[in-house]
C-alpha cells in the first residue's frame, strides 16, 4: 500500500484528506506540526506530501525545503488558505509540485496527487541521459559538465528532465508552466525565462549564445541535445 503524508494541523482538513485518500487505497499519515512531519517522511518514503503552509513550530516553507532537499523525487503539494504571488513563486522554485488554494474540490486535488505521483514515476524509471559535455542521473540527482559536478535545484531538475522529454520540439512558456511546475494559473511566464536562463548559466559553455536551450521567439523554447 502506497503512503501519503499529510502535513496539516487542521482536525477538519485532516479528516477530509484521510478519508479522500484512504477511499483510493493509500495509506495516510497525518503529521501537525513540522518537525514531525520532516521525520515522518523520512521514515514511511510517501508516494505524496501534502503540505499546509501555517503550521506550528517549523514554518511550511521550510519543511517544503528540507523535504525536496532530502527526497527530491517526492512531489510536495501545498494547500494554502493564502493566496500571495510571493508565496507561490517562492515554494515552486523551492522544489513544490503544485500549490493548492483552500477551500479546494477533493476530486480536483485527488486528481493533482495522481498526476504528481505518475509524473515521478516516470523521472524515475529513466536514469542517465548525455548531452554536450553535460551527463545527468536523474535517479540520484546529480549533474556534470565536463568532468565536473554542477549543483542544481529540485526544480531545475525537472525542468531539464521536460526538455530532455521533448527534444526538437517548440514548447510554449504556459505549456512549461502547467506541466512542469503543475500550476495552471501561475502569475507569470517570466518565471520561466528566469529558470531556463539559470538553466543557460550553468549548463551552456556560452549561456549568451545557447546551444541546448534555444529561445524560439513570439513561440517558447526548444531543447536541441546535438
């Protein structure tokens, strides 16, 4: 049976998610404060976490960060009474999967849950991949180039990984956002230019004339791994 770990310090929201998930076969875990739950996912290795951001003790910004920084491969969904851009924008380039505003329909949270889960299946199964001077290993989370590790984020790494997917192919900026960062209405595309010219920085030998990572304008991007 597959584990979701629900951090949240709400009885009634607990309720609600333990008897949505265990109604679909998963085994849940509830977790009210921070410190807790960091260890609780250390321990059971979830499938998912549910994250609420106003817990008590560690701060859900940080329990998100600690969480993706030790088990990058786990998706980290966060359920918010706030609504801020700041808090979006700051939690998905920390490495969250999605950002769910309260109140939230249960189906519609259920079905982000699954897309999560199979979009980190799917990294998983697939585990190196060589382009240019640059080698990356997806199951363990490490790059090189050039002989040389290069430190990315949990989000950059899933942004590579889209790209890799996708060789040749135009991909719009909206197309990025949804299916990378899972967000449907994510407050800008800017983010993206940001991300793929951190992108540049550091895996392109000359980031102002990209070789990989090619702006196609008035389109999006396109990956091209010759």
């Amino acid at each position: 049976m597959q584990n979701i770990l629900v951090i949240e310090d709400d009885s009634r929201v607990q309720k609600t998610l333990v008897r949505l998930f265990e109604g679909e076969g998963y085994a849940v875990r509830v977790e009210s404060d921070g410190l807790n739950a960091v260890a609780a996912c250390r321990a059971i290795l979830p499938v998912a976490v549910l994250l609420d951001l106003m817990l008590p003790g560690v701060p859900g910004r940080e329990v998100c960060k600690r969480i993706k920084e030790a088990h990058p491969e786990i998706p980290v969904l966060i359920l918010s009474a706030v609504s801020h851009v700041a808090d979006k924008v700051l939690l998905l380039e920390l490495g969250a999967d999605d950002y769910v505003t309260k109140p939230f329909s249960p189906r519609e949270l259920l079905a982000r849950v699954q897309a999560a889960v199979r979009r980190s299946h799917k990294t998983k199964r697939e585990k190196t991949f060589n382009f240019g001077d640059v080698s990356v290993d997806f199951a363990r989370m490490e790059l090189q180039r050039a002989g040389e590790a290069v430190s990315l984020t949990a989000h950059e790494f899933k942004l590579l990984r889209y790209f890799i997917e996708n060789p040749g192919r135009v991909i719009s900026r909206v197309e990025l956002l949804n299916d990378v960062w899972g967000y449907e209405n994510y407050p800008t595309t800017r983010t993206v230019d940001n991300q793929i010219l951190k992108l540049r920085q550091k895996l392109e030998i000359d980031p102002a004339q990209p070789k990989h990572f090619r702006t196609v304008h008035g389109a999006g991007y396109k990956f091209s791994p010759a």
